[in-house]
C-alpha cells in the first residue's frame, strides 16, 4: 500500500473526477433541454479535452511525451471510447441522472466477465457470485417489462457499461508504453475525425448560455478525466474505485435541484445491491494481489 501522502491526494483527486462528471452529466442532459443534439455534445465533449490536456502536459512531463509509435492501438481505443461515450449520452437523455448513473456501476461486473473472456484472467465462484448479484441488482432498478424505465434507456447505459469495462482492457494493454495523459489526447483528437464534419452537418443555432454549457461539457469532462487517471497513477485502484460510487450522491442532488426528479424505491433497494457488486470485486481482486505478491520469490540486489 503506498504511503498516507499518496493515499489521500488519489482519494481527492478520484473524488474531484466523480464530480465533475456528475457536473459534466447535469449540463448534457441541461444542453439537450435547450436544443443540443447528441453530436454536439459529444462534439464539445471531446475537442474540449485537447487544450486542458496539452496544457496539463506541458506543466508536468512536456509536450514531448504525447509522441507514440501505438497509433493503431489508439485508433482502437478510441472507435470503442467513442463507442462507449455515444451510448453513455444517449442514457444521459432518455433516463434521469441518478438511474443513468446506477448503470454505469456495473462497469465493475463487465470488466469482470471480459478479464475472463479475454485476458484468461482466474476468476473464481466469489467474483462470479458477485457478477450474478449485480446483475439481480439491475434487473431491480430497470423492472423489465413494467414500463417502470424506458427500456432503450436501460439498454444503451448497460451497453454504455460494456464498452467501458472493454475500454479498461485496452487501456491496461497499452498502460504498459504510453502514460495515460498520452492515451487521453489520442483519444480527444482521433475522435475529431468522425465528429467534426458530423457537427459541422449537424450544427444548429444556440443561444449564448447553451453554447457556455457545450464548452463547460468539454473543459469539465477533462478536467474529470485526468483527474480519475492522476488517482490511479497515486493510489491502488481497490482504494479510489470505491469513491466512484459517490456520484449516485451528486447525480439525485443535481437531478432533484435542477429537474425536480428523485429516484423511486426501486433504484433505492437495487442500487446498494449493484455498488456492494462492485465492490467486493474490487476488494476481491485486492485481496488476491497481494496474495501473488507474498507468493512472488524475492529478487535480490
């Protein structure tokens, strides 16, 4: 474990991340009532990245850093980054913010199922358990069949979900040769390639505060990318994941202040079920960490 100074400025910084995309969701789902399509949001969600992040590098580590010889490797995390982002938008519009954010905790489950699918990782009955009880968490919150949400709404925030447990093996794939700020910039600019003729197609006529809010989707979405990788990069991901759950907090208060909604009863009895999911895996995959580095044999000097 690393020590209390590293400890609590990645809890700070992964508690910073979980609000601003908690600020980030209010302003899309504020944008859309106002007239902004799906491609501008995401439009500004990403061009809005590139000067935060240049500018975050070029404080820290310099600008040189955003070289790479793994374009190919990001060109694919960012066709399911995009992938992943377009279905979280879409959640964002058709449900309201706290049940939209209860899907994206199974992110956890599928990142699971996908360890053992794709990378071969051991994945014993206790994490397979807990797979099953998120799961039963959400069939809670969405009730299919009774209307109780838009069932488009419930498909696209699961597959949303999906793809973000698939953009997590990736990025632990290239994690090994590129630092994250770099795996955030390809991100942001490789995406301009299909977005921007999109919004230049799709671009409609806004007042000023709705194009404030475009560009605070964009600037607050980096802020809180960067800072989620910065807490990574400080603490073990069994210390900082749990802060994500938090965002449930944020998401009733924004969805309650500004649109006068507040979960039912059933997200409230389903939604503890799906965040006890997620972490016990998390504390799962702690605990057997550590085991395999007690088992590991010393190297010596």
């Amino acid at each position: 474990m690393p020590p209390a100074d590293r400890i609590l400025p990645a809890l700070a910084y992964r508690l910073v991340s979980v609000v601003a995309f908690a600020t980030m969701g209010a302003l899309i789902k504020l944008a859309e009532t106002r007239g902004a399509g799906l491609v501008e949001l995401l439009f500004f969600r990403q061009a809005g990245s590139i000067p935060v992040v240049v500018a975050w590098v070029a404080l820290g580590p310099g600008v040189a850093t955003l070289a790479t010889r793994r374009i190919g490797a990001h060109a694919l995390r960012c066709a399911v980054g995009l992938s992943s982002m377009t279905f979280m938008f879409s959640t964002l519009l058709l449900l309201p913010l706290a049940e939209a954010t209860t899907l994206q905790f199974t992110v956890p489950i599928f990142a699971t199922i996908l360890g053992a699918l794709v990378l071969r990782e051991a994945t014993g009955v206790h994490r397979w358990g807990a797979v099953m009880l998120g799961f039963a968490g959400v069939l809670i919150v969405t009730q299919p069949g009774s209307g109780h949400i838009p069932l488009a709404g419930a498909l696209t925030g699961l597959v949303a979900a999906f793809l973000s447990a698939s953009v997590s093996i990736l990025i632990r794939r290239m994690g090994s040769s590129e630092p994250p700020a770099t795996i955030v910039f390809y991100f942001a600019l490789l995406s301009m390639v299909p977005l921007l003729p999109a919004f230049l197609w799709t671009m409609g006529s806004h007042d000023a505060g709705t194009w404030a809010m475009l560009v605070g989707i964009g600037l607050i979405g980096a802020v809180g990318q960067l800072a989620m990788t910065t807490a990574l990069s400080l603490g073990p991901v069994s210390v900082v994941v749990p802060m994500d759950y938090s965002g449930l907090i944020w998401a009733t208060l924004y969805g309650w202040a500004l649109f006068g909604v507040l979960p039912d009863g059933w997200t409230w009895v389903g939604a503890p079920i799906i965040i006890l999911s997620g972490l016990y895996i998390v504390w799962r995959e702690h605990r057997l960490s550590r085991g395999i580095a007690r088992s590991a044999p010393a190297v010596s000097d």
